[in-house]
C-alpha cells in the first residue's frame, strides 16, 4: 500500500480528539487501523489514548469501540472474539472481522501483564498494540517498568539523594516473544511503511500478534511538540529503540543504522534527562546507559543473526 492509497482509507480515528499538541499516538492509531481491509473492532485500556477520544458525550472512533480498565484489556478481546467465533459458528455472523486492543505500557507491561500473558497462551486471535510513551503520561508521569534508566520522573525524581530512575526497563518485547506466538514486532512511530507492513502481517497472523511502538510525549518528555518525529528518529538511529519482527520464532531486524548516533544525542532534546548534561558528575550515568545500549543491541544482532556493521565511531547525524 502506497502513501496515496493510505490517504484514501476511511478514517477510524477521527479528528478532533483530545491528545496532546504533537503526541504520537493518533499517528500510530490511524496507521494501524489503515492496516486493516476488514471491519475493525477496538478495545482500549485505560490510558491517554481512552481518555482523548472518549471525553462523554462524545467519541472519536468511526468504529465499534470499547474502554476497559487498565489491567483487563486482554481479557476484554478475548470475550469479544470468542463471541464473534460463536456467532460465526451459528451462521448469525457473516462478516471477517479484525481485533485490535491499544493499551500504553502502564496498562500492558505493567498492570495489564498477566490478562495478556493469558491471552497469548490461549492463543487468542487479536492484535495487540502498546504504544510506549514510556510511563504512567496521563496521570501525572510516574515511572513504569517501560521508563528508561536515568529518567526523571514525578516518582523517580532528581534530587541530593537519588538521580532519576536506576533500573533499566521491562523488555516486553522479547518477553511476548517467549510466548512462542505468531507474530511479535517492535516498530516506531516516525517510520510509517515499517509500521503500516508490521500492522498487515499482525493483521493476518493466525493467532495473537503483538506491536510495540515507540510513542514519544512532548508533555511530560518536555520537547517542543514538533519534535515528535525527529526524536522517534534518534530513537532508532542510536540503537535505543531497534526496529524488529519475530515471525513464529524467528527473529528479523528491519533496520541496521550504518553509523549510529550517540544516545546523548537522543538524550539532550528531553528535559527529563537534562540534569544529566548540567553536572559533569553525571558524566558515569550517560555511560553507563550507552555500554547497556551497546550490549543489547549486540544481542539482538546475535538473535537475528545479522553480523555488527563495521564503524569507527558514532555519527553525528
């Protein structure tokens, strides 16, 4: 499917939404659904995405829509497909349908864990897509187990005792892969045709499929909102966020930057790590999270068994 073509789709996700001036989850929402030939039925958990589109008494959805809590979202769908199977069965339904469920990571690698756990080994036939803005955004931006090391959050703030989060973060994406299921990728929102061809296989696996997306927050990463686009980029460019496909096992990288950036300069457009570059002492932590960049990014090569490009050092663009 070409850009024109795209542009031409019925929109699901109508305008006049909610969501943050240069947020990326409409983006991402619209190229999902665009992924789809059949009718679709969505299931949002709780999250930015339910709450600016769902403000009563009005909807911004062009299609059948239902909000869960955060944590059951999974076992929402899974109610509404073994319905639709049943009626299929009875000869009362006629019509292919799609299923996809948005949920943040909040409400997908966190509280929603276990009913997509359960989902998954029951073999559930829907999409699942997390659009990762990388914390708890509509409530105030606390720290989730998706928050990068070195984050400021309102939960992990900057102070004399403690300098943002010190953990790393949940790889959900690998620990869906373990589920052995169809179809897993790990996608970001600046690259389109990457996303829209994930969304299509998601969309005609036989089983559960599940997408990750990079979904950057101008409000609480504060960024000017029109670099939403440009930090999705340097996400993918400096190896923090890689871009990847696990069908039935098999692990696929989808781009290999021939010469990345430093993560520093991922890093310096969001004020969330500027106590980083304000005190040479800190100088450790940003190493500290390139070395772990590094080292998984030689692990996912292993995985895909992609060999690692040859430079001699990081690029400046």
């Amino acid at each position: 499917m070409n850009i024109k073509e795209l542009l031409r789709k019925q929109k699901k996700l109508a305008p006049g939404h909610r969501t943050c001036a240069g947020c990326a989850i409409p983006i991402l929402v619209r190229t999902i659904l665009a992924a789809s030939d059949k009718p679709v039925v969505v299931c949002a958990a709780t999250g930015c995405l339910e709450v600016t589109t769902t403000i009563y008494p009005y909807t911004s959805w062009k299609c059948p829509f239902i909000h869960s809590a955060f944590e059951n979202a999974a076992s929402t769908m899974s109610g509404v497909t073994r319905a639709y199977e049943a009626l299929k069965k009875k000869g009362k339904m006629k019509k292919d349908v799609n299923f996809v469920v948005f949920g943040g990571d909040g409400g997908t690698s966190d509280i929603g864990l276990q009913a997509l756990s359960g989902a998954l080994e029951r073999n559930e036939n829907f999409v699942y897509v997390q659009y990762d803005n990388e914390g708890y955004m509509n409530t105030g931006h606390q720290r989730s187990s998706a928050t990068p090391y070195g984050a400021a959050t309102t939960t992990t703030p900057v102070g004399r005792v403690e300098q943002g989060k010190k953990v790393f973060r949940k790889d959900i994406t690998k620990i869906v892969a373990a589920h052995n299921i169809p179809y897993v990728a790990q996608a970001a929102v600046h690259n389109w045709s990457d996303l829209l061809m994930k969304a299509q296989k998601a969309f005609k696996a036989k089983g559960p499929a599940f997408i990750n997306i990079f979904s950057p927050c101008p409000e609480n990463w504060k960024y000017p909102n029109n670099l939403t686009v440009e930090i999705s980029k340097l996400a993918v460019n400096s190896n923090f966020w890689p871009l990847y496909e696990v069908e039935n096992g098999i692990f696929k990288m989808n781009f290999i930057p021939s010469n990345p950036v430093p993560i520093e300069k991922f890093l310096r457009l969001q004020t969330r790590f500027k106590y980083l570059f304000d005190n040479p002492t800190h100088k450790k932590t940003l190493e500290t999270i390139q070395e772990h960049i590094d080292s998984d990014w030689k692990k996912l090569l292993e995985l895909c068994h992609e060999k690692q490009p040859t430079f001699t050092n990081y690029g400046t663009d």
